[in-house]
C-alpha cells in the first residue's frame, strides 16, 4: 500500500501557477517551443556545469553530488506528478530539462576524450 503524501499550500499554489501555464500552453506550437527552450536551458546548465567543474579539480566530487541530487530531485517530482492528468505538461518540462541536463554532460565527457 503506498501513502501519498500531504500536500502543503506552497505546494498547491505552485501546481495551480503551473496548470495555467500548461492551460496557455494547449496550443502545440507553444508547448513544443517551451519544451525546446527547457531543453536547451538543461543542455546549457550541463555543459557550464561541466566546464566549471573541470577548470577546478577540487570541485569535481562535490558537483558530481549537486548534479545527482538535483536530478534524483526531478525524478521525485516527476514520480509524484505522473497520476495527475493536469499535470501533464510539467512533466514533459521535467523530462526535457533532464534530457538537456544528460547531453551537456555527454557532450562535456566527450570533450575530455
């Protein structure tokens, strides 16, 4: 049996900011272009994260672990948003900044080959 947990106001508030933003968003050309630029905002915060880390050797582990846990973050969020029809919309904009978020970082790794 799985408990969902409570949700709080700050929670409600966001969710009702975010369904109509998914509300405008019914047209399909503006819920790809938002999609696209998500996708190109988790792209460009991988590779700059990528980039920063590299320069300083020190800071490699510790972003590492930001990166993780900002991305295990998306997936809780994602887990939690799955059974709301609603929310349909911020998942797909939770799955293109975390696809962004993968080829920043594969293409940072690539450069170090």
């Amino acid at each position: 049996m799985v408990l969902r947990p409570q949700k709080t106001n700050f929670q409600l508030k966001i969710v009702e900011n975010i369904q109509t933003f998914s509300i405008w968003a019914n047209n399909p050309w503006r819920r790809y272009s938002v999609s696209l630029i998500t996708l190109l905002i988790g792209y460009f915060l991988g590779s700059s994260l990528g980039m920063v880390s590299a320069v300083v050797d020190l800071m490699d582990p510790v972003a590492a672990l930001l990166t993780v846990v900002f991305i295990e973050t998306l997936i809780i969020f994602r887990r939690n948003l799955r059974f709301e029809k609603k929310s349909r919309f911020l998942v797909l904009l939770l799955d293109s900044l975390r696809l962004g978020l993968f080829y920043g970082f594969f293409t940072e790794s690539l450069k170090l080959l």
